[in-house]
C-alpha cells in the first residue's frame, strides 16, 4: 500500500462516536381508565409534556485506522 492510498483510506473513514443518554420524560395518555392508558402508551406512545436529558458517555467506534 502506499502511502497516498493510506492517506485516503484515513480520509475516508471518519471517526463515528456511539453518545449515552440518560432521559427522564413525562408524558400524558388519554384514556377511560388506567388499564387503557397503559395499552395506549405501550402500543402508540403519549404526548411529551417534559423532558430532560443529560450526557453520560461518548465513545468513539472502531475505524480501521491504526492510530
């Protein structure tokens, strides 16, 4: 391999980060009772009154680069 092949392939290959979340969410479902909210949210979501959302980790995935 040269080394202008190299230097491409290093180009080529940008470096993809995998980022861990932590996320708390209220969310309301309308429903006749609790039992049907629950099968609501369970099979369709709800409406996201709040969220929160906080940073826990980034790692960086394998590229094929030997650095």
């Amino acid at each position: 391999m040269t080394e202008n092949n190299a230097a491409f392939e290093k180009e080529a290959l940008p470096v993809t980060y995998c980022y861990s979340y932590e996320v708390t969410m209220v969310v309301q479902i309308f429903g006749q009772n609790e039992d049907q909210a629950r099968t609501t949210l369970d099979t369709n979501g709800g409406y996201v009154s709040k969220r929160d959302v906080v940073l826990k980790d980034t790692v960086s995935l394998y590229t094929g680069n030997n650095e």
